[in-house]
C-alpha cells in the first residue's frame, strides 16, 4: 500500500511538472516554429510563401484599420470623460455603499528614484480633488538600498508628513524567505504596514481600495473621484480591478524618438484595450479592492510582472468571476531616457522585455484553468487570448518588415519567371503603404495627448513629434517584437528575467 501511494504521488508530480513545461515552451515554440518555417520554405515553396505575404499583408492591413478606428474611439471617450466632474457625481449619486466612505491607500515602491520624482508623484498626490483625509500613502524603500533609502524616505516624511490622511515610509529588509528582488515584494510589505494601522482605526476592508503604483506615477486631478465614482456604481465591485489608461508624458519631450514610439505606442494599445473590456488584464499602475487583495494573499512576491499576474489569482481564486475594468483617466509616467542614447536603448529594450515576460503568467493560467472550476469557454478564450496577443506581439513585424522578401531574394529560377515574382515587391508595398496611413491617425492623437511644451524648446521640435511614427516598421522589430521573442525564448528554455528598474532621468 505504502509503496503503491509513493508511485501514485510520483506520478502525479511528473505529470504536474510535464503539463506546466509544456506550458512554458508552447509560446516560444509556436513563434519560433512560424518564423523559421517561414524562412526554411522560402527556399523550398516560394511561390506559396509569396501567396501567404499577401494574405498576411492583407490581415495587416484590415487589423490596422481595426486598431485605428478603436483608438479613434477611445481618445474621443477619454477628452470626454476627463472633462467630468467626478466628485460631484460622486456626491450625487445615491449607492449602497456611500462615497465618503471610501478611502485609498497608495503604495509607491522605489528603489534608486530620485528625490525629483518620487517629490513629483507625491506632488500629484496633493493637487488631486479627493479629500485628501481618505488618502493614504506609504513610499517603500529598499534596505539594500542603504544610506540613500533612510536619508530620502526622511525628507519626504518631513515634507509630506501632514499632507494626507496617513503617511508613511517603510523600510524592505532583503533577501526574506519566498521573495526575489522584485516589485511585489516591496509592495507587499509596505502595503501590509500601513493597512494594519487602517483597520485598527475601524475602518471596513471592503471601503478600502489600493493603487499600486510605479514610483514615477503622475495622476490626474480627478484620478481618485473617478475610481471611487466606478467603485461604489459597479454592481460586482469586489470582483473587479481598476484600469486607468497609462500616457508616458512625464519626460516625453526630452526622450528620443525611438523611446517616444514605444511609449505612445503602448499608451494606444491600452487605449485599445479600454474599448474591448472583456480582453482587458491589468497593467503598470493600477487599482484593487483591499478584499480582494486579502483574499489571494496579496501580490507574488517572486515575479516579475506582478501587475498582470495579480488580474490571474484574481480570476482564479473567484472561478472565473473577475475582470478588469478601465477608467478613463490618465497615470502618466516617464519613457525611456538615460544620460547617453546607447542606455535608453538599452533600458527600453529592457523595459519591453519585462513587459512582454508577462508571457510568464500563461503557464499560471493554464494550470490553474486545471484545477478550477471555470466555465469551459471562459478557459478557452482567455487561452487563445493570451496566445494570440503574445504570438502576434513576438512575430507580426519581423513577418512584414523582413521574411516576406525571402521569396524575391532566395526563390529557385523557376519563381524568378513567374508573375507573382515581380508582383510581389509591388503588391506587398501597396499594401504596407495603405496600411501605413493608419499611423496618420497615430500622429494626429500622439500631438493630441502631448503635455505642454517645456518653453526650452522652440515650436520646431513638433515636427519630430509627428514625423517620428515614419520609425514604426523599425522600431516595431528591434525594440517590440525582439524583446518579445527573447521573453518567449527564455520561458521556453527555462531561463528566468531578473527585475530591472529603469533608469529614470529628467531634464529641467
């Protein structure tokens, strides 16, 4: 009997460790598969390979239109709903559960932040239209950080000590049992000091909502009247995360074009995002119900991309029955910039590949879609969902700027004699070119949603704002989907990502 449980408990190990492998190595193993199954067949069918670019120019095309008429859509909801007057909708609006009741807790973990822009986030803080008796934020340093952490968490204290409802700084101690050098970490600890004094003061778990923060996290005037408005509205508003759109305007017009590109780019993909809710996962800067926090033991303390993976022990832990819903108002943070060009490509490259190692989460999802009980489709579609995204994120470019010219350059003569082979460099083009019309509308909304211009620069430096999207065939493969295919390739081999903290530098 003794020896029949240990077979059984073996084999029951092996599997679960098989399944979440298979798991690790699906994504990377389908992008990879795609892109040299491409390049191997040009040789061997060029003629059908030259077929498939022009469908796939044609699907390019259709999903760029697609995105443009959505982001259209958002940027319209967005000048709209800014311009609300939340907190007076707030006060006249009757709920079950009152406004004034709710309060907001703001964890802002740091590490080698500046005292400029951790002054600058706490500064948005306070310019907010939100009694600021109901907010309550905690800075967490890090011990590893040393004498620059103790000296820096005191001059913000002595600054900001009586400006909110509760202020406080904490301290991480490094290197405790079940944590890597990571965000969650961080912010689980200085969540945990700050919400014990909170609930010994009577106030309900469930009237408490948390932002969780990048350090650099500038919000608008009516971030925290409008959350409260979505929170006490919504009708399941405990099985919900809080999405507001994240801009990167903090430091936008100092920024290289190439950092400006990536970092508009990923504002209008969340904007997208916003107009199809159902697909929606949490991102950078956001907002959750203390309960629900509580109920799935807080952020991971071993990840890196602790800002989606919290959307997934949600969506598990309820079965099935959470989303995220966004808020149609703005967190603005800081693009990529360091002191020479050659670091801001390198963070940014880095940046991108921590955003897309949000791949990690996939293996998380699927295993725990075994053990859940959550309706078959919902599995289905969020299993697709994630694949596709990540696939299309990791191969899209690098299919249109580079392998659909592998049948013009390395087609057997017999190709070479064919119409199609002289159509194809025409045909591919007009469609690229049709397709590229859609970075109008990118331009016109990336001038649109630009901050004011700092008076050290003269009215030209609009120009390289606007012509800086000609970049995005480039940019889209060297610092979007590389990154991506690296993330990929190192979940499928096993190999882990370190938590890289940008480099954050302003100029003044």
């Amino acid at each position: 009997m003794l020896n029949d449980s240990i077979l059984n408990t073996t084999i029951e190990f092996d599997t679960a460790a098989l399944r979440r492998r298979f798991f690790e190595v699906l994504p990377g193993a389908l992008a990879w598969c795609t892109l040299l199954a491409l390049a191997v067949l040009a040789f061997v069918l060029p003629f059908w390979i030259a077929v498939f670019v022009i469908v796939y120019d044609v699907y390019v095309l259709i999903r760029a239109a697609y995105m443009a008429v959505h982001l259209i859509y958002a940027y319209r909801r967005l000048h709209r709903l800014r311009a609300v007057d939340w907190l007076q909708s707030c006060r006249t609006t009757r709920t079950d559960l009152p406004w004034d009741a709710v309060h907001h807790i703001v964890v802002l973990p740091t590490y080698n932040e500046s005292l400029q822009v951790l002054r600058t986030s706490l500064a948005s803080l306070t310019r907010t239209d939100f009694p600021q008796q109901r907010l309550h934020v905690v800075v967490g340093f890090e011990a590893r950080a040393g004498e620059r952490a103790l000296t820096r968490a005191a001059v913000l204290r002595r600054e900001y000590g009586r400006a909110f409802g509760t202020f406080l700084t904490t301290l991480h101690p490094d290197n405790l049992p079940g944590e890597k050098q990571v965000k969650s970490a961080n912010a689980n600890w200085a969540l945990r000091q700050l919400e014990e004094g909170l609930l010994h003061r009577g106030i309900p778990v469930g009237h408490i909502l948390v932002s969780n923060f990048d350090s650099d996290t500038v919000v608008d005037k009516n971030y925290f009247a409008h959350l409260t408005y979505v929170f006490v509205t919504h009708p399941d508003r405990y099985h919900v995360s809080y999405q507001p759109l994240p801009v990167y305007n903090n430091n936008l017009w100092d920024a290289p074009a190439f950092s400006r590109v990536i970092a508009t780019g990923s504002t209008f993909w969340q904007m997208i995002e916003s107009t199809r809710p159902e697909r929606l996962v949490t991102f950078s800067s956001h907002a959750i119900t203390l309960r629900a926090l509580k109920d799935v033991g807080y952020w991971q303390p071993d990840i890196v991309s602790e800002d989606s993976r919290i959307f997934w022990q949600c969506l598990l832990r309820y079965n099935g029955r959470y989303r995220t819903v966004p808020l149609y108002t703005a967190v603005s943070m800081d693009a990529a910039l360091a002191k020479s060009w050659l670091r801001t490509f390198i963070n940014q490259y880095k940046q991108k590949r921590r955003w897309a190692w949000g791949i990690e989460n996939f293996p998380y999802m699927a295993e725990g879609f075994v053990r859940r009980r959550i309706p078959l489709r919902t599995k289905i579609t969020y299993i697709i969902r994630t694949l596709e995204g990540h696939y299309s994120w990791a191969t899209t470019a690098i299919i249109a700027a580079g392998l659909g010219w592998l049948p013009i350059m390395f087609g057997s003569p017999q190709f070479h004699a064919t119409v199609l082979s002289y159509s194809l460099p025409y045909v591919a083009r007009t469609i690229m070119s049709i397709a590229m019309v859609g970075l109008l509308v990118s331009t016109a909304i990336s001038l649109l949603l630009l901050p004011p211009k700092p008076s050290r620069y003269s009215r030209w430096r609009y120009l390289p704002m606007a012509f800086q999207w000609a970049l995005v065939p480039v940019i889209a493969t060297v610092l979007s989907a590389v990154p991506a295919l690296d993330a990929e390739t190192r979940l499928m081999l096993g190999r882990d990502l370190a938590f890289n903290v940008m480099e954050k530098n302003r100029r003044s």
